[in-house]
C-alpha cells in the first residue's frame, strides 16, 4: 500500500516475513540516522520476528522521503472479540497485540525516525489513523515518542480516544556523573542506606568474599542464564505466582537472544556469590555505552541482614563504573534497590488509542 502527501512523504507497507534480507538492511541503514533504544535495534527486532509462529501478522511500514527511509515501524494485528461480542482490529506498535507473544515487555518503544530530518509528525500519525483499526496498542513508548506525536494532548484530538493504561518512572544512575564526581557509589547513598550495605556484605563475607562472575562467553552466558531462570521461578513459585519464565515463547525468545547477540556485545550476565550461598543473577542489555537491566533471580532469606537484590546491583554498577558505561538503567517500575541507587528518573507509558470512545 503506498499513501502519498502534500509534504511529500510516501508510505509503503511489505510483509517483513517475505524479504527479511531487504527489511534487515532498511532497518541497520536507518537505526544509524536514529535515537533508539536496544528494544528498537535491528538484534531485537530480528531475534523477535524469526521467533515468532506463522500464524501471527505483523507488517513493517515506511516511510519514504522522495527514494530515502526516513522512518520505520512494525504493526502487529490480531482481530478478536472484546468482551465477548464486540469485533474488534487490533494493531500494536512493534509488537503483536496478542498477550502471549507481547509479555516481553519492551520499554522506550518507538517508531525508528531519522534525526536529522525535520519531519512532521503530525503526517506520520494521519497514516496510521488512515489505516483499518479499532484499538491501537502502544506497549512501553518512550516520553519522547508520546512527546512527538503530542499522544497525551487527546483532549485537543477529535480523531481517537486515549486510555492511559498505566505510566511509571524508569529509574537510571548516571554512572559517567558518578565518575565526574570522582566518589565511590556508596558515598552517594544516604548514612542508613550505607549502613544497611555494609551489613549486608558483612554478613555475606562471614565466611567468604562476595564474588562476580561476569559471562565472557556464550555458552557461560546460556550458563548463567539457566541459574537466573532458576532461581526466579523458585523464588515466584514460593510467593504463589507462576514466574516470568513460565511462559514458553518468553524463555525461548531470551534464549535465542542470547545465542544470538551475545557475540555482538549486547548482553551482560552476571552472578553474584559467595563460595558457600548464590546472591544474586542479573541479566542486562548494553547498547551505545548504556547497560538496561531486564531480569533477574535472587536468593532471599528469613534474615533481612541478606539483601540480594542490593547487593547485586551495587556489585553490578561499581563493574560497569569501572568499565567505562555511561547509564546503567533499571528501567521501569518501582523496587527498593532502584530508588536507593538511582539518580535520575523518566516515565514510560502504556497507551491505547481507540477510534470510537465506545
């Protein structure tokens, strides 16, 4: 389907499934011209359409300024019935609009745009408004891509509804301030969050040192990725819930994710331990110099001297302190150990857009 317009864009949308030679190129050439984030870069996009089954629909659209790419984004499509009797089509923002397959939970999502370009917005949107849907799912969009395309300003649009779903803060530590600073990381936690660190060491070290064993390799990747899966579901399973990794499609995704971009020097995953007690594993995204914490399994215990969480994480950031990072992100949502290190905060969202408010 090509869409033409007054400024001058044309938008043309290919089956991604039929050429995956042709969208790999499209994409790696205009993710160069892009701000993105790893949820948008061509080793998860790839990672996530190859694990997908047949029977899903997902297109890729593009837009192009006269013969040049400028921007690039997958529609997934599922048709169902809303309560029961209400048709409904569905399209989610690179993704499925099938809970299932969509329990990755991607986070600063956005449509990939070259930057360099002044483009207007405004007729990105009116091409997908033109398109056949009755719910627009945007799962995990970044403030900028909501800023851009002024989503939250629904009560100044006529065309959709909005339904804000849930927002919540993303909270990072600027690791290239804390260098600047040129204080360890523990100086910048408050006196009772730094009494409650050394505890905790303390009581870990009673017998032997807190060790970190960073994967140097696929297979000790794969490795430690079996450990976090572990010790996840038991420690969810304990609490009553089934766990992340319980769902099928979500564990063998992030195994071939593994398998295939860690090479690429795009996954980190830690173990933190002492000789006689697992603390804690950690599996994290890097991408442009910024570590993106994903997933994690923690050993608790009774005694609250033990603090995995902490503990892993503060070994964590002085590693990629020390390795030149500039963020290290814990994205979204709210946990004790986040606050506690984190220096700055952004909110992600996760909208619908409806075209008719009933």
């Amino acid at each position: 389907m090509n869409n033409d317009n007054a400024d001058g864009l044309i938008f043309k949308k290919v089956n991604p499934f039929s050429d995956m030679k042709f969208v790999e190129e499209l994409w790696t050439d205009l993710q160069k011209r892009s701000v993105h984030s790893y949820f948008n870069s061509w080793g998860w996009i790839s990672t996530w359409l190859t694990s997908l089954p047949n029977h899903i629909k997902v297109d890729l659209h593009i837009a192009y300024l006269e013969d040049t790419p400028v921007a690039a984004f997958f529609f997934g499509e599922t048709r169902r019935r809303k309560y029961g009797f209400l048709p409904s089509r569905s399209l989610a923002l690179n993704a499925t609009a099938n809970p299932y397959y969509d329990g990755l939970y991607i986070e600063y999502n956005a449509i990939l745009y070259d930057s360099s370009k002044s483009l207007n917005f405004n007729e990105i949107l009116n091409y997908i408004l033109s398109l056949e849907w009755d719910e627009l799912i945007l799962l995990g969009v970044s403030n900028q891509f909501a800023l851009d395309f002024k989503l939250l300003d629904h009560q100044k649009n006529s065309h959709y509804y909005l339904i804000i779903d849930h927002n919540e803060n993303a909270f990072y530590v600027n690791l290239q301030k804390i260098r600047d600073s040129k204080i360890d990381i523990l100086q910048s936690l408050s006196s009772n969050r730094r009494s409650q660190l050394r505890r905790s060491i303390k009581q870990y070290e009673a017998e032997s040192k807190i060790q970190v064993k960073k994967a140097s390799s696929t297979s000790e990747a794969l490795e430690i990725f079996e450990g976090l899966v572990q010790q996840h579901q038991h420690e969810w399973k304990k609490r009553g819930w089934p766990g992340m990794f319980s769902n099928p499609f979500f564990y063998q995704f992030h195994k071939d994710l593994i398998q295939n971009q860690f090479s690429a020097g795009n996954i980190q995953l830690l173990h933190i331990y002492t000789e006689k007690m697992d603390i804690g594993y950690l599996y994290s995204f890097v991408y442009q110099g910024d570590v993106l914490f994903y997933q994690s399994g923690f050993n608790y215990q009774p005694d609250n001297n033990y603090r995995p969480g902490l503990i892993s994480h503060y070994f964590s950031i002085l590693d990629n302190i020390q390795n030149k990072m500039n963020v290290y992100d814990f994205l979204a949502g709210d946990s004790t150990y986040k606050r506690v290190f984190a220096t700055e905060t952004k909110p992600v969202y996760w909208l619908r857009l409806y075209k008719n408010k009933p």
